[in-house]
C-alpha cells in the first residue's frame, strides 16, 4: 500500500514523457499536496505554501 504522494501514484507507469523533468517536477508538487492533505492541513494552508 503506497503513502498520500508515493511516486508510484504520481507517475503512469510504462508511459514516456515527452518532457521528463517537467513532469517530474508536476508530480512532486502533487505528492507534496497529497502528503500535506493525509496530514489534515487546511487549503489555506497548502495554498500559501505551494505559492511561495
């Protein structure tokens, strides 16, 4: 069973990326969410700390 934000939830397996490193990135950002959301952070919360 994967944890909120495991790599393995993020990524298609099998699936090429025409732009590797982008989307990469995408799906660290979504894990990141994920692992905040499991904690039971608010979207404020979340939201000001994906801005920046």
């Amino acid at each position: 069973m994967a944890l909120a934000g495991a790599a393995q939830l993020e990524l298609a397996s099998g699936v090429i990326q025409l732009r590797p490193e982008g989307a990469m990135v995408a799906a660290m950002l979504r894990g990141w969410r994920a692992q905040q959301m499991s904690r039971g952070l608010k979207e404020d919360t979340i939201a000001g700390r994906e801005s920046g």
